[in-house]
C-alpha cells in the first residue's frame, strides 16, 4: 500500500513540474490561475485514481 501511494505521488509531482514549467513561459496571469486550479484538480484525482493508485508496471 505504501508503494503505491509513493508511485501516485510521484506520478503527480512530474505532472505538478511540467504544468509549473509551462506556466513561467505564459504572460498572462489568468492562464496561469487556470493552471494552478488545473494542478489541485490533477493532484486530487491522482491519488483517487485507480489506475495510477493501483499502477504496477509490466515487464515483458
């Protein structure tokens, strides 16, 4: 369970790093709080979803 909780986690943290990445390359402020309301919402839902809480990488 722990695992899998850190997988999540860092799963949202590459996703929190790249929308902040974008984010310093746009002018506009209003882009920028859509993108910020867009990290919460992706934070919340990759902890709460079951593809990346129950992720486990297939080795072929």
């Amino acid at each position: 369970m722990a695992v899998e909780g850190a997988v999540g986690l860092g799963m949202a943290g590459r996703g929190v790093t790249l929308v902040l990445r974008t984010s310093w390359s746009n002018c506009s402020s209003w882009v920028r709080a859509k993108e910020i309301v867009a990290i919460r919402v992706y934070d919340c839902r990759a902890f709460t979803s079951p593809r990346i809480s129950g992720f486990r990488p297939s080795i072929k």
